[in-house]
C-alpha cells in the first residue's frame, strides 16, 4: 500500500539565536523514538520560525524608526508604523494593501501577507521575519544533518501562506533541500496510455500542507518527520522553493 | 506521537455512470486490508473525476455546438472550441484569457484553470465537468458509506488547482462533508500565551495535498483514506468546501 506518514518531533527546546538545531533535532528524534531515527528517505519539516531564530532574524521594534511612507501605510491599514516598517524592509513590492492587510512580494519573490512577518511577538517587543536566504538553510541544516547521523534526509522549510480566492491559511515551502519542489509530468501517459491532467505538482507545497496537519497548533512543534515519499529525496539539493516561483511577467495576478 | 497517515486504497474498478462509489469502496478497502475498514475518524478522500464519472458529468464533444465567443476565445488561445464551449457553460466569469489558459470562476465559484474541465480523456472524444454540487456529492456519499458500514467517516473530494505567484499545482477540497474546512484559532493562544500568527487553517485543502502525496500520479488510484485527524471529523457534515470560498467583494486579486 503506498502510504504517506508525517510525525511530529517531541521535546524540541526553545530555540535561540545561534543554536545549533541539527543538533537538537538529531537528540530529540533519538530521545523519541528509535524509529524517528533519521533516514536517507526522510524528509525533514520546519516552520520557518525556528530557522529564524537560531539565524537572528528577529527584530527589536524599538529599534524600528518609521519612514513616512510606513507612517502613512501604518494610519491608512491601522497597524503599528514599526511593524510596516519591517514589512517594508522585507518587501520588493507592494502588491495589495486593504482590509488592514499588506500583500507583498518579498525580497525572496514570495507573494504573502505581511511579507511573512510574525508578529505573534510583538506583546514581547520583537518581530520575526522569513529566513534571509531559506534554500541556504535548508541547505545548510542538511549538510549538519549528514554530518551528525550520516543520513541525508531531504529538508523543508514552511510558512502559512493565505491564498487568492480561498479562506484561510495552507503551508507551504519556502525554502528545500534534497528534493524536487515540483514533480514533472508533463507529456507522461497514466496507466491506460492517457495524457495525464495534473501534470507539474508542487510536491513541496503539499508536503508542507502535510506536515502543517501534523503539528498541535497549541505546543511548540515546529519539526515534522515525513516518510513514505522517498521515491522524491534526491542526493544533491536541487533548485530549492525558489523554483516554485513564478516569474513577474507570466503572472496572470498582481 | 502526533502523526497523519494516507493510505492509497488499491483494487477500485473503473467507475461508470451510475455507479455505486460507496459499495465499491466498501469493497475495495475490505479486500485490501482489515486495517482499511472504514471507521468514524477516518477522512475517505477522492480525486473528484470518479465522482463526475458516477454522476455522469462527461460531456461527448461532438454533441457541444460551439458559440461564437467560444470560437472567438478558442482561436486566440489555440485550444478546441468545443472544449473551450463547455469551459464556458461551466463558467460564470472568465477571469483571465491569456498564454493558452483560461482562468474561469466557475458556477460553485472555484477558480481555477479551464473551469476544472478534465481533457485528459478527449482524445476518446470526451471530456470531464466538475460534479454539479461536489458537497452534495460528498454528503450522499458520507451517507451511504454510513448506511453501508456503521461509520462515518469524512469525505472529501479534491481536484488539482493551479495557484496565483507559484508554479505547479496542488490539490484542493472542492466538496466535503463530516469536516470543518477550516479550523479557526484566530484570537487563540499557544502554549507560552503568545498569540498564534497562522490562525485560520484551511484544513480541507491540507488534507487535500497530503491525500494526492499517497497516489501513484501513473496508476487509477483515485481514493486515499486519510488518518489521524479526528479531531477533524464531526457527525454532522458541516458547511462543505463552499465554506473555503472567499466572497468576490473580499477578494483582493480578480
């Protein structure tokens, strides 16, 4: 039976700027369960959250000095000036800015609300903002986590992306290593010689949504374990999120 | 452990009009293991193309008699009249015409590409219209699964949607029952008393994409059964995927 499982990682400490989280991972999936024990066919699972804060991608927001520009923005959507000054600084773009919600082209070419700045700790003083360059994190965490267990699990960084058209919220990747973001099928027949219809998958995305599933929205559990999608974890890193963007000019919506 | 499986349910016949979906996947889950025997927490997930197929949604194109507009559209955009006549009798509004796509909001009011027209299987000279009412399907469905085995489990019902910014496709929920498709924390907070940031899960489409992750794209597996979220599934069947659609007025891209 083809079968897809996605377990969360327990007892994950607190993560602070600097840690070494392959390490931590590698000693909480051990102190789990032998079977969370990592593997080559694996895929790793991460809201981009703890990446961020082991990389310092926070920010003070007394540190913040609004522009005129973020002044406005702020009095216009009723938000924090400091906040839209880190939005701004984080966006290319503006795309959108109704409803109290700025939709922005990141530096990275993410379209998100915010430009993905949590400001769930904002009471604290502090903003987190997306992984500078999360391809190289993902990158990075992997090599870690080749060199502590000699596995090489495939590694996956999410955020909770809103979506044209549709309510709510669906994780998905932002940044990948050891996996092909999309699964190519175009031109392929199925199994009774048809052209098959859904043909170029975003396989990162729907990982991403899995893993989200995974995960008590209550508790602390930013690591997800996937298995059963091996047939998708490749040696080398591939081209990372960054190929699931779609380039500005064949963008039907902006 | 916190964990989600998604088991592809093996051995379904091909599905023709008229057919008894839930019979056959009674059927099928009972033959391919015991651990497969429907159960109240249980999420049974289905590629929306068996439902058109029992519902008869198939429309012969030498019986569709293209428009004028439909001409018109067709030759800009280098595709079939015929197929572009039952795009648009599917449609209530074109959105976009651009880059052979047509990006409709159909009659349930999904947006999506060719108004979820199916025409993989046009070269036998059909093609596949989205269910008339996919969360009615799906409550049928639930009921006749229950009258069938005792339990009741979710059923939902997904098609592959492209998506604004990013390539490739992933799968959404189109019909549901038995399931909230979204799970609302907005105002909740976490474990530490923060306020949670992703607040407004749109859990139908997540389970959506893991469910499309367990299929062989190759093979007829249209079902997966999905487990571990029942804390998911309730007993009354809920507003349905209609619930996942945000109202025109809102929508900040069109």
């Amino acid at each position: 039976v083809a079968s897809v499982r996605a377990r969360c990682l327990n007892g994950l400490p607190e993560v602070r700027s600097g840690a070494d989280l392959g390490d931590l991972i590698v000693r909480a999936a051990a102190e789990q369960s032998p079977a969370l024990a990592l593997a080559d066919e694996q895929i790793v699972v991460l809201a981009h959250k703890v990446i961020s804060k082991a990389e310092g991608a926070v920010v003070p927001l007394q540190e913040v000095r609004p522009t005129r520009r973020a002044l406005q923005l702020a009095g216009e959507q009723d938000k924090d000036p400091r906040v839209v000054q880190v939005v701004l600084d984080q966006s290319r773009e503006i795309l959108r800015a109704q409803r109290g919600v700025l939709i922005s082209r990141t530096h990275h070419g993410f379209v998100c609300a915010n430009a993905g700045v949590d400001t769930s700790n904002a009471v604290d003083g502090t903003v987190i903002t997306l992984p500078v360059d999360p391809d190289s994190s993902a990158r990075t965490l992997r090599e870690r986590l080749t060199a502590l267990t000699g596995s090489s699990p495939a590694v996956l960084i999410t955020d909770s992306f809103g979506r044209a058209w549709r309510h709510g919220q669906c994780d998905v990747a932002i940044g990948c290593a050891g996996i092909e973001p999309l699964d190519d099928w175009r031109g392929r027949k199925d199994s009774s010689g048809m052209e098959l219809r859904a043909t170029w998958l975003a396989v990162a995305d729907s990982i991403a949504a899995t893993a989200d599933l995974a995960r008590a929205k209550d508790s602390r559990e930013p690591v997800v374990i996937v298995e059963g999608l091996g047939h998708l974890v490749m040696r080398r890193d591939g081209p990372g999120a960054a190929g699931l963007l779609r380039a500005v000019d064949e963008d039907l919506f902006r």
